[in-house]
C-alpha cells in the first residue's frame, strides 16, 4: 500500500511541475543559427536594450555586461541607468508575448522576432519578426492585439 501511496505523491508533484511551467509565460529567447534558422540562446529579445524602446523610442543593442536575469532569461542593457528602470519595473518594459512576434501570436504561432521591428501601444512593447509582418500588424494593431490577448495563453500550452 506503501507504493501507492508513493505513486500518487509522485504524480502530484508531476502535474504541480506542469501547471508551474505553463504558469510562467515563457520569453522568447530564439538567436540566430547559421543557415538553419534559429536556437535558443538564453537571452531575451535577441539582446535588445528592453528599456531603450520606452526612452530612447528606437531599438538598441544591449550590452552583456549590463544584464540580469528575468523570467528565465537574460536581458541585456545599453546603460546601467535602464538595468535599473528595468529591476524597479520588469513589467512594465517587458515586451508582450514573451517577446515573440506580436502579429504571429495573433494568427496562432509562437514566432521569433527581429529587435529592430517594434511598436509602442498603450505603453506596451510588441515586436515582430519581418516587415511584411509588421506592415499587416500596422494595418489593424487594436484587432491583432485582441486576437493575440485571447491566443496566447492557448499557444503556450501547445506548443512544444
């Protein structure tokens, strides 16, 4: 009786584990690859300067020796000055999605992104991943942020 009682410890803790990894929302941290497209690499949003989005209002390489870790990943800082804002508040300058591609969660696809393709919309940070993405985002940015709230949730559960 012993061992099944053990069993049931043991899936417990399992199914806890689970719902504790879809409970985090997961960043983005896809690098380039060589020829094969991307991998992950650990850090968040490609390296971008998450803050400089905010304050600089244009996209700027961080700098690994200015960085801390968030959410499961590393983010990296042009200026100490923004790692600062950024640990006050990771909320507030994290991108949405988890720093995936705004217009791919909207269309059901956890995509990565190119740091420089971004936009500001009611103080929150959406990036995409190609231009041609971003011009069909721009065409309709309240209904593909609508579509992408409802999605999102959904997508980070069935995606491997």
């Amino acid at each position: 009786m012993n061992w099944v009682k053990s069993i049931f410890v043991v899936l417990f803790f399992s199914i806890a584990s689970v719902q504790a990894v879809w409970a985090a929302e997961p960043i983005n941290t896809l690098e380039r690859s060589g020829v094969f497209g991307y991998k992950p690499s650990g850090v968040a949003i490609r390296g971008f300067d998450t803050v400089a989005y905010f304050t600089e209002s244009k996209a700027v390489k961080g700098d690994a020796s200015i960085s801390t870790q968030w959410n499961g990943a590393t983010w990296h800082f042009s200026k100490q000055e923004h790692l600062d804002l950024f640990e006050a508040d990771p909320e507030k300058y994290a991108p949405q999605y988890g720093g995936y591609c705004a217009y791919g969660v909207a269309v059901d696809s956890l995509v990565k992104i190119e740091g420089d393709l971004w936009d500001i919309v009611d103080d929150k940070l959406y990036l995409n991943f190609n231009k041609k993405l971003q011009k069909k985002w721009r065409g309709s940015i309240p209904s593909y942020i609508q579509l992408a709230d409802s999605k999102f949730d959904n997508l980070l559960k069935t995606e491997p």
